[in-house]
C-alpha cells in the first residue's frame, strides 16, 4: 500500500508536531503549511489524500482556504477536514457550510485523531 499524504494547514507550532507524530507513528506523510497563503500554495504543488486546516489561520482563514481549495480541480475530491477551537453552536456547521467535509474540535484527543483520519480517507474511496 502507497503511503498516504496528509496536508496540515495549521499555525500553531506545538499542534502541528503534536498532529505531525500522532499521525506518522501511523504511517501517514504529513506536509506542514504555517498560514492559509501557504497552505494554498502548497495544496496547489502536490496531490494530497486529505486536508486537515485550521479554521483561525493568519492571512487567510480556513474558511475561505476551503472555499478556494475546493475551487481547485485536481483537488475537487479531496476531503477537507477542519481542525479547530471554535467550538461554538453553528462553528460546526460553519465549516461544512465553507465546504469542510468534516470536522475536529481541538484539543484533538490523541487516542481518536487517527481513527477519525482513517474515516475520512475510507469516505473519500467511496
């Protein structure tokens, strides 16, 4: 089996690393962008199996990252998963709203961020 690549958009040095090895302990390749800009950039470079973006990104916010990534054809099918602290009634339905295709409250809980990565990937295969 080919190893699978998660694109983390993320700002937060101490979330990326923590994210970074829970999911290359499972065999993912994770690629890191720091801010919504870069995370485009970089989305744009490379054929990623899943997205996991921040929604309180500098520059631009996961919001309308999704917005513009899904824009993108050959990222189209794509599952776009927001990981987030807004945890607010309607943050939910916020996210799938701009086009998230799921969603992870922060603080993630380590013992469940690689089976819900897992569901997201088995979702896309579909």
């Amino acid at each position: 089996m080919t190893q699978q690549t998660i694109l983390y958009i993320e700002d937060n040095p101490e979330n990326r690393l923590l994210v970074k090895r829970i999911l290359e302990v499972e065999g993912y390749k994770v690629v890191e962008a720091i801010s919504g800009l870069a995370g485009l950039s970089v989305a744009e470079s490379m054929q990623p199996d899943l997205i996991l973006v921040d929604i309180n990104l500098p520059e631009l916010d996961g919001y309308e990252l999704t917005r513009r990534l899904k824009q993108i054809k050959h990222l189209a099918g794509v599952p776009i998963i927001a990981m987030t602290a807004n945890v607010m009634k309607g943050d939910r339905e916020k996210s799938l709203a701009a086009g998230c295709d799921g969603y992870i409250q922060k603080p993630i809980d380590v013992d469940e961020l690689p089976a819900q990565v897992a569901h997201y990937l088995q979702a896309k295969k579909k």
